[in-house]
C-alpha cells in the first residue's frame, strides 16, 4: 500500500465514500461479494479496495452504489466537506488590485 496524501480534499472525499460503503453494507448485512454481484462490473476485490479508498470510484458506479444501498446517493453528499480548489491561474491570491481571469477571484 502507497502513503497517501490524506489532506487533499479528494483524498478525504475518497476517505468518506469508502466509510460511506462499508457502513451501507455492513448495515444491510452484506458481504463483499455479495455488494459486488449487485453492482454490474464489480468484483468482490474492486469492493475491497473501494472500502479502503484504494481505487478511483465513477461517477456512475457511485449511483450503482446507492442503488445496492436502495438510498439516493445524496445521502453521501451531506458529508462532503466544504472544500473549495485554489485557481491553478493565480492559487486563489490574484495580485493586489487586479481579478484573475480565470477563477474571477479580486484581490
């Protein structure tokens, strides 16, 4: 396993869906294997890994979670932090007196 980096605010969403997944699943008493023959694609080890935010989720497999789950996948989202990306233009601090033209941040 490769040190992650756990205060990148994806690497924290990433951390919350894979606790999100294993409480789902644990609540409805199901294991690895039996999650992933509800999720077209998915394996027993994609689960596994999934669950320790060892590898990417798609948009679409995490409406396929959900679905397993029989929740909305808005019940995720309240505990998404609130976490807001710097502009890789002028990293969220334009210069004194001037807007970034890309992000629109003024200084």
């Amino acid at each position: 396993m490769s040190k992650r980096d756990w205060t990148s605010p994806q690497r924290l969403i990433d951390a919350q869906f894979a606790a999100w997944v294993r409480q789902h699943r644990n609540e409805l008493g199901l294991t690895q294997r039996r999650l992933a023959e509800r999720i077209p694609g998915l394996i027993q080890g994609q689960i596994d890994r999934t669950e320790h935010a060892d590898r990417l989720v798609s948009i679409g497999e995490s409406f396929y979670f959900a679905q397993a789950f029989g929740v909305p996948l808005a019940d995720f989202a309240p505990d998404i932090p609130n976490v807001s990306m710097a502009c890789s233009t002028c990293d969220g601090k334009p210069p004194r007196g001037f807007s970034c033209n890309a992000c629109g941040e003024a200084s």
